[in-house]
C-alpha cells in the first residue's frame, strides 16, 4: 500500500526509480490535501455552531487530517526508516536456529493477519460504504445547504467551482474517490508499517532472550556474550530511530483518538436520548467510525506493551543467568548487557508518555468521563 502512493523507502537507488516514487508521493500528498483536506475544511467552517454537523464533519476531517499528517511525516523519515528495512531483511537472511525462526514466523503471521484485515475492513469496505451507500439513497451524513449544492458527495466538502452540473459533480466525485483511496492506503498503512518494524524487534528480543538463557550451550562464552551484547544494542538503536520518526505522529494520534471519540460518543448518547435526529444508517457509521478508531489505538499500545514485556525479559534473563556460580570475570561481562536492559523500551507519544495498555485504558477513562461531564451538563 505504501509503494503504491511513494512512501515505502525506496530500496533501489537508482535515479529512475527514486524519480517515480516521489512523483507518485507529490500527487497522493496533492490529492488528500486539495481535493479532501481543505474543502472538508472549508465545509466545517461554513457549518460551525451546528453541533450535530460539525460533528458529522469531523468524524471525515479528521481521519484526513491524520493521513495528511503521516503522509508528511513519512515522506520525511524515509531516509531514517531504510536501514530498518534492510536490517530486516538481513534478520530473516542469515543463519539462526530453528527456534528463531519459529519465532520470527509467529511475528510474521500476525503482520500478514493484521495486514490483510486492515486491507479488507479499513480500505476495501469503507470506500466501498462511502460510495456505494449513496448510490441507494443511504447517506452516512445529513445533507443541508450550507455544504451540498444539490448533488451531495461522499465526503462533506466545500468547492469553489459548482458540483451540481455534470460533468462537473462527476469529475468530482471521481476525484474524492481517489483521494479516499490514497488517504485510506496511507492511513492503513503507516500504522502496519509501525507494527511490522516494532513486532519484528520483539522477536528479535525473544530471540536475544533464547540465547542468553542457553548461553552455556555456547562452545566460546566471550565470542557468545559480545554477539548478543552487540545486537542488543543494535535493537535499542532501531528502537530509538522509531520512536523518533513516529513520536509526534503518535501524539497527533492520540488527542485526534480523544477528540473523536468524545464527540462521537457524545452525539450517540444524545441522539439516543432524544430519540431521533440521525438515521439508522448514520447511527450504525457512526458506532462502527468508533470501534474502528477504537482498534487502531489498541494496536498502537498493543505492539509498545509487547516491546516493553520483551525488553524486560532481557534484564530478567541476564540476572536470571547463575553468573555467582562462574568466575568474577564472567560477572563482569554480563554487566554491559545489564546495563543496557535496565531501562524498559518503549515506543512514545511525542516522548511524553509511553504507548502500552495501561495509556489506552486510560484514554478511554477519560474520554467517557468527559462525555459523563458533557451530558449532565446538558441534562
């Protein structure tokens, strides 16, 4: 997804090929924001004070918003995220046991899995919802004249020129229709590609783990420990490139998940409580924009609490290891590797807090609080 709209790292150098990738960067990153980000804009402009549209029209601006922002962060960080790429694919080259390579294949297929129903349920189905629901007269939004003139689109958006003329509405519609697709496909696919780099570490940390609890099995117990000394540290380096390149991203991330998810869930129980204002329709895409945020910032804390429970079995193992039966040198040399693993990894939000399971538990506390807050007061 990511080669198809010029963010994947490019790895061949050759001029032609870097030439097309970044033309392909420039038109995705021209489409979302021009044809999406500002009419969408434009439109929450025009419907501000309505609370109920404004909502609807964040729950399109923001998601677009999102993706505009990862689009340029990316494009940015290329260069930081090759080397991760290509140490990747020198992991899964070189010589490992059995047991490693079981390893590496269990993280692999969780990839594969979240991949493919990241490709179905957040590309494929929710273009499909968007345009195709329209087309019999189901929309996922209310219409008004402030936004709509006459033919409503898909996304709620504001143009200067008039949609309501063919072929112009067409042309248009055609337009948002690839603009959601680079959009869903940036979106998607940023967060897979997060996932790929932090899952692929963890394994290689339980691989780390594997070898320091069997490191008597080794025929050199030096030549062994400066191995594994060495691609510790090479892992806390990648750990470290990461967090730099989606830190802010994260941050982005998490006040867009509170913002939406507040607001969404403030118009739910609204609506529910005054029986009415939003279709059937409307009420199951709004419970389903919901879950599907909802799943995305679980796996952001999901794969940072699966990095922090792998970096700490390394400084178990090390203490674990009976270095007070060996001689004072063996104790000496597991220091380094003590040391290093004395400090949990984590991945970060704007290196403010860490993303585990704890954040995202915390999140949704707060965020139904404020809606508890929102709604008495309105009561």
């Amino acid at each position: 997804m990511l080669r198809i709209i010029g963010l994947w790292p490019p790895d061949n150098q050759k001029d032609h090929t870097v030439i097309k990738s970044k033309i392909r960067l420039l038109y995705s990153f021209s489409m979302v924001l021009f044809v999406l980000a500002i009419p969408a804009l434009v439109s929450l402009i025009r419907v501000w004070g309505d609370m109920v549209l404004m909502i609807e029209n964040l729950q399109f601006t923001l998601p677009i918003m999102g993706a505009t922002l990862k689009i340029f962060i990316l494009s940015r960080k290329q260069a930081d995220l090759l080397p991760l790429i290509e140490m990747i694919k020198r992991d899964w080259i070189k010589l490992k046991m059995k047991e490693e390579r079981d390893i590496m294949l269990k993280r692999a297929r969780i990839i594969r899995a979240l991949t493919i129903c990241g490709l179905l349920c957040g590309v494929v189905l929710t273009i499909i919802i968007i345009f195709t629901f329209p087309c019999f007269g189901l929309m996922l939004r209310q219409v008004t004249n402030l936004t709509d003139s006459g033919k409503p689109l898909p996304i709620p958006s504001y143009y200067l020129h008039d949609v309501s003329k063919s072929p112009q509405f067409e042309l248009t519609f055609l337009a948002q229709g690839i603009a959601v697709i680079v959009c869903a496909c940036s979106y998607t696919g940023t967060d897979h590609l997060l996932s790929l780099l932090i899952l692929h570490i963890c394994g290689q940390l339980e691989n780390l783990y594997l070898r320091l609890t069997h490191l008597e099995k080794y025929g050199s117990f030096d030549v062994a420990l400066k191995y594994n000394v060495q691609d510790h540290i090479r892992l806390i380096r990648s750990v470290e490139i990461i967090d730099h390149t989606f830190d802010l991203m994260l941050l982005v991330l998490v006040l867009y998940f509170g913002i939406l998810f507040c607001l969404q869930a403030f118009l739910l129980v609204d609506v529910i409580n005054q029986e009415g204002q939003l279709s059937l329709t409307q009420l199951i895409w709004f419970t389903s924009a919901i879950v599907y945020v909802s799943l995305h910032m679980f796996l952001y804390c999901a794969v940072g609490e699966i990095l922090v429970i792998q970096s700490e079995n390394i400084h178990q193992a090390t203490y674990e290891y009976p270095w007070y039966n060996k001689e004072a040198k063996v104790a000496r040399s597991l220091m380094p590797i003590m040391l290093c693993a004395s400090k949990p990894l984590y991945i970060t939000a704007g290196k403010i807090f860490p993303m585990t399971m704890s954040t995202f538990c915390n999140l949704l506390k707060t965020s139904a609080g404020y809606v508890s807050v929102l709604l008495t007061n309105q009561g």
